[in-house]
C-alpha cells in the first residue's frame, strides 16, 4: 500500500468528518496545497477552487504574508486571554478597521472563531439587549427556510434547511422561520420582496412582538442557494423591525469582506444592521476567526448597564492574538489589492458567463452578486420541478473537467431545485473565471446524457 493509500486508510479508520457518511468518503478529492485560486492534490492535479475552499479564502491560496503574520505573532506570545481587564494589539488594529469598513451605525466587535459561534453570540446579544431596556420577554429569533447559519445547537435551529435538523432535533424553542425573498420560486402574485418581508411581519405578530428578540438574515443565501433578495426586501424588512422594536441580524459570514463587491452587503440596499455576524473571509481562511459586529446603540446597551447586568458572554479564544493579527493582514491585502471592487466587476463577468447556461433544459435559474453565482437545476422548465440527485453528478463531472464546486442539495418541501454553487477567491484570474462556466456545461450536459 504507497503513502496515499495508507493516509487514506488512516483517516477512514480516525476521522468523522463534518456532514459524515462512508459512502461520500470512499475517493475523497486529497488536497495538498494551494496557490491563488487553484488548489493542487497530491497527485500533482490542478484544480480551480470554485468555492474558495467553503466560501472563504477571499483573497487566494499560499499567500506568505499571513503565514509571516502568524509566524511573528506566535514568537511575540501565541495566546493571550481577552477577558475584561487584558488585551492584546492585533485584536485592537482589528476592531477597528472592521468598525470602520462596516457600517456607519457599528460601533464594536466581539470575536468568535467561527460563523456558528458567531451566530450563537449574535443570538445572545439580542437578548441581553432586550433583558438590560427592560423586556425581558423578547426572546424569540425569525429565520428563513433556506437558511444557513450553522449547525450547533441554536444556529441549528435558526437554519431551514431540514437536512440538518432530522437526526438532531428537536430544535431550541423559540426559533420561528418564515418564506425567504426567492423569486424564482415564490407563489402568489405578490412583489416577491414586499412579500416575503411582510412574512416576517406576519409571524412577528402571530408570535407577539413583545416576544420577538430579531430576525437574522443572509443578505444573499450562501449555503442554501445563493438566493440574492428583490431590491425591496431588506429596506421594507428594516422598516417592519423598526415599526415592532424588533433588532436585525444581519448574518454575513459569507457575505462580509468583499464578497458580494461591498466591505458587507446590506449596503447595496442601503440599509443598517443592529447586528452583523461575520467569520470567513476575515482572515481569508487561513486561521478560525468570527466575530460580532454591535450597532452604536447595542454597544451603548453594553456599556451603560449596571454592574449586576453586565454581559457575561466569553470563550477562551475570543480576540485570539495570532487570528487577528493575520486578519489584520488579511484585510489590508483585500483593501490594498482592490479585491472588494475586483469582486463588483469580475463577479458581474462570471454571472453572465454563467447566465448562457439558461438554453440548456435542466437550468431552471441563474442568480449570484459579487462571486457569488448559484444556477438551479430542474427537470422540467416550465413546472420548475426541483431537480433531486443531478447535482452531485454535475460536481463530479466538473471536477473531473478540472473545477471544484459545491452544490446545494434540492428538496420538494419546501421546493428548491439541486443548486451548483460558485464562489471563487476574488483574485481569481479573468481568463480562470472565463473557464468555469464552460466547464459547468460540460459537465451538466455530461451529468443528464
């Protein structure tokens, strides 16, 4: 047996790895390094990240300076606690540049390691807003069929995506979930984007707005579908949250740091959050860090309540010195390389590309933002009947045409077809990002012969 074998025989018998089952794991795609947006296995293969490994490594792969960041914050001190009363310096220089790239109401950031944890916090800073304005009652979080926003225990059950919940439930109390702004599948006559807000108004008032803490949403769904909102959505969902003392949590874990071709996303509606989640592409990937990004009168809340209500939230590796300091790095790079403007324009380039593909009788729908792209699969055009199972045959198709995607598996209830999601690092070369969408033909064509 040579090496690979050996290690994949090793890791077949050591590792449960996330959304686990033999079956998916018999000849894993064996990454061995990176460099821009191509990742190499140790077969010495080529292959486009057409994810960005899983939405994330924004600015490429194998770039030095953050493994330089990393190298020299650990010689100066590799972990220092950031609990009340210490801090360290890259988590200062961080904050503060994320403060000051987000929106005009963020005030402060708490850091998490990841977009769940993120999630889950944003969750409790809700509450403790509500308990310390004397509302202790407003408790209840609204989300959206489709959406993902992690997979602990309360993400969970903020994420409508029922694949997640079958073998975990039941969920946390408390969660209410509602219709998204999904266009291309919403029934009725209805404004899709009025709609869709008015909801989450329904079920603000079904529940009792005296026991709705926020409503959380993706500005354009990653995970779920790539589904990006009629422009009408969020500035109507920001005056119906308004309207019903209701905060909004704006989960851009996917969406933050230049994805979409904004710094965060909401503003290409020209809307505030009181709460953004983020992770991902703060750091590019290259080390686990998230966060929560607090509007100036959650803060306030914070900083104003008396001693006995204070905000016991924590984790050991909050504010970590080493992640923040490679993402201070990380987004210098994003800044300085015009990759939040490079995702505006190159991104456009790729939707079109992508948008060809609608003459082939299993594309349903081509949507994206940014390097954001998602086309769905159906078996039928005109009755939009969600195709089931296609999608894993294109992806293996695709990778073997030289393009790692990710698709996002279809379900009749509620309908949404098999989606191929797109989401390359935001360096990625024109004439590399001109390829993926003749690659997609090829293998759906290849995938329904």
């Amino acid at each position: 047996m040579d090496g690979t074998a050996q290690l994949l025989e090793t890791d077949r018998q050591f590792l449960v790895h996330p959304l686990h089952h033999p079956e998916d794991h018999k000849t894993p795609f064996f990454i061995d390094r990176g460099t821009g947006a191509m990742l190499v296995d140790v077969d010495g293969r080529e292959v486009v990240d057409g994810l960005s490994g899983l939405w994330n490594v924004n600015i490429g792969h194998g770039r030095g300076e953050l493994a330089d960041a990393a190298a020299a914050q650990m010689r100066k001190i590799g972990f220092a606690s950031a609990y009340v009363g210490q801090t360290n310096e890259p988590s200062i220089r961080l904050g503060e540049f994320i403060v000051k790239h987000a929106y005009s109401n963020s005030s402060a950031v708490y850091f998490t390691t990841a977009g769940a944890e993120s999630n889950e916090s944003a969750f409790k800073f809700a509450r403790y807003y509500w308990k310390v304005n004397d509302k202790p009652d407003k408790t209840k979080i609204i989300s959206r069929w489709h959406a993902y926003h992690g997979v602990t225990m309360a993400a969970m059950s903020a994420t409508g995506m029922a694949v997640y919940h079958k073998m975990f439930g039941p969920l946390v109390p408390g969660f209410v979930q509602v219709a998204p702004p999904y266009a291309y599948r919403w029934q009725g006559n209805e404004e899709p984007g009025t709609a869709a807000a008015e909801a989450v108004e329904k079920a603000i008032l079904a529940e009792g707005p005296n026991t709705v803490a926020a409503v959380i949403a993706e500005p354009v769904m990653g995970a779920g579908g790539v589904i990006v909102p009629p422009d009408s959505y969020f500035p109507k969902l920001r005056e119906i949250c308004n309207r019903y003392e209701v905060l909004l949590i704006a989960d851009e874990v996917i969406t933050g740091f230049g994805r979409t071709g904004r710094w965060f996303a909401l503003g290409h509606w020209g809307v505030e959050p009181d709460l953004v989640s983020f992770a991902k592409g703060v750091t590019s990937g290259y080390l686990p860090l998230g966060g929560v990004i607090a509007s100036k009168r959650v803060h306030d809340a914070i900083l104003t309540a008396p001693l006995d209500r204070r905000f016991m939230h924590a984790a050991t590796y909050s504010a970590h010195p080493v992640c923040c300091a490679v993402g201070v790095v990380n987004c210098r790079i994003i800044e300085e390389d015009g990759l939040v403007e490079r995702a505006a324009q190159e991104g456009k380039k790729l939707l079109d590309g992508l948008d060809e593909l609608r003459n082939l009788p299993h594309v349903g729908d081509v949507r994206g933002l940014g390097m954001m792209c998602g086309v769905e699969l159906v078996t039928d055009k005109s009755t939009k009947a969600p195709a089931l199972g296609l999608g894993a045959r294109v992806a293996r198709e695709a990778l073997a045409r030289g393009v790692l995607l990710r698709v996002r598996p279809g379900s009749p209830d509620p309908a949404i077809g098999d989606t191929i999601c797109l989401a390359p690092p935001l360096m990625t070369p024109e004439e590399t990002l001109q390829r993926i969408p003749q690659v997609v033909r090829e293998a759906i064509i290849a995938a329904t012969a």
